[in-house]
C-alpha cells in the first residue's frame, strides 16, 4: 500500500516528523509510517491517507470498518484510554488525536489534510472502496450495458 517510510520523532518537535507530514500531503497517496518515539513509548505503525483518498474510500466502502474479533477487542480493553492531550504541533502541521476510534487528523493552516489510521483500517477501507467501485455502473453505462445485452442473439435452447 502506497510508500514505506521510517520517521523518528521526538518530543516536542522535530523537523523529521514535519517532514513526512509534508511528503504524504505532496505524494498524495497513502503512506506506512513507523514513528518510534523516544522514551520508552511503544513504536507506532500507522498509514497516513490523504483527505481526498480517504474521501473516496469512504465514499464507496458500504459500512464502517468492522468491529474488532473477541482476540483483539481483548487487547484493547487491555489498552488505556489515552489521556486529553493538547494537539502535537509539528512545523506548520498539528495532529489531532482522537480518544475513540484511534485515528488521527493532520492539519495544515486549519484544513485537515491527511488522517494516521490503523494500517488494518486502512486496509479494508481500500479494498473494499475498490471491490465496490468495480462492481458500479453509473445509470447510463447500465442503460448501454443493458441495451447490448438485448440485442444479443439467442443461444439456441
């Protein structure tokens, strides 16, 4: 899924973290990213989607991603809740996180331009979007659609 990068990123700012937010705003496709944190703090795996590409994803995905199996919802509950935090500002990027749900918005001069999802969320969103959209025809390509396959001719019974 799109391209791979590593950023280390440390608190309160770093240049490297601003960076990458910069670079997923200009590929503008989706991005892993490992962030590995200073201090003791658990690596994070997330893939940074553009807004436009999430759009479209959530556009053409029919429902929400699925709620966790018993395994995993397990382990959240093991998880705390993270605290109220202020946003993380990097450069001319802020990051917003949101305390249900995991993800997170990047902003940029206060237009949200790109969210950090779960890698499995942004999994099943892309690929559902593209099993949708494949299996869409607007009204008029199945109005042709139709047409053609009225005119075919009869395959003896």
């Amino acid at each position: 899924m799109g391209i791979r990068i590593d950023a280390e990123a440390s608190y309160p700012v770093n240049d490297e973290v601003e960076r990458v937010l910069g670079l997923a705003e200009a590929a503008g496709e989706p991005i892993t990213v490992t962030f590995v944190w200073e201090g003791g703090r658990p690596s994070e795996h997330a893939v940074l989607v553009p807004a436009a590409t999430l759009a479209r994803w959530e556009h053409w995905a029919p429902a929400a991603y699925p709620p966790r199996v018993a395994a995993d919802r397990a382990e959240a509950e093991e998880k705390e809740e993270p605290e109220p935090a202020p946003p993380a500002e990097y450069g001319a990027f802020t990051l917003y996180r949101r305390r249900v749900g995991g993800r997170t918005a990047v902003a940029r001069d206060g237009v949200v331009v790109a969210e950090l999802l779960d890698p499995g969320e942004a999994h099943w969103l892309e690929e559902t979007a593209r099993n949708v959209r494949q299996g869409f025809m607007d009204p008029k390509q199945k109005a042709a659609f139709e047409e053609f396959l009225a005119r075919q001719a009869d395959r003896g019974e």
